[in-house]
C-alpha cells in the first residue's frame, strides 16, 4: 500500500502530483479524476498531532584512535502531544519525555 491514497476510490498507484507556486501539493487520481491539495505539515505518525518538536541527531564517524568525528545530522522530530520520539522514522517509540 502507498503512502498517499485517493480520498475517493482508494487507488495508491495511479496517482500523480503536481508542485503549485504557494509550495503545496495537488494529486490527482487518474483511475477516478478526484483532485485534492496534500497537507504538507508534519504530523505524528502515531497520534495525528502536528504539534512536534525538532530534535535533530548528530551522526558520528570514527576519527583517529577512540574519537568520533561529527558528521552530520539526521532530521527527527518529537511529538509533544503523545510523547513519541523520532515520529519520522518507521518505527517510532511512545513514552519517551518530551522534556
């Protein structure tokens, strides 16, 4: 199953989508002709909450000898409605404090 499914008829493969000039996004089902906008805003994939937290992760390498090197970061997100963390991985991980 897709990730974005027609509202309409439930199609999730036959659907392309379009970038408008406001930065949001139209699909439309070519099995229907339904056409919508795509909400664009982060929610919680575990409680539909939008309120979310920015929580970036620092990714490290193996510098010389013991030391790690900084290099990068990963984009993640907290939910403080619902207390899950990392809502934009696959699978997120209720319970965690959102202090």
């Amino acid at each position: 199953m897709g990730l974005i499914i027609c509202p309409e008829c439930g199609e999730d493969d036959d659907l392309t989508g379009e970038r408008q000039l406001d930065g949001g996004l139209q699909i439309s089902c070519a099995s229907c002709g339904h056409v919508w906008d795509r909400d664009m805003r982060l929610r919680c994939r575990l409680c539909e909450s939008d309120d979310l937290l920015y929580t970036p992760k620092p990714l490290w390498e193996k510098g010389r000898g013991d030391q790690r090197t900084p290099a990068g970061r990963i984009d993640a997100y907290r939910c403080r409605a619902c207390g899950g963390r990392d809502v934009t991985s696959s699978s997120p991980m209720p319970g965690a404090s959102t202090r």
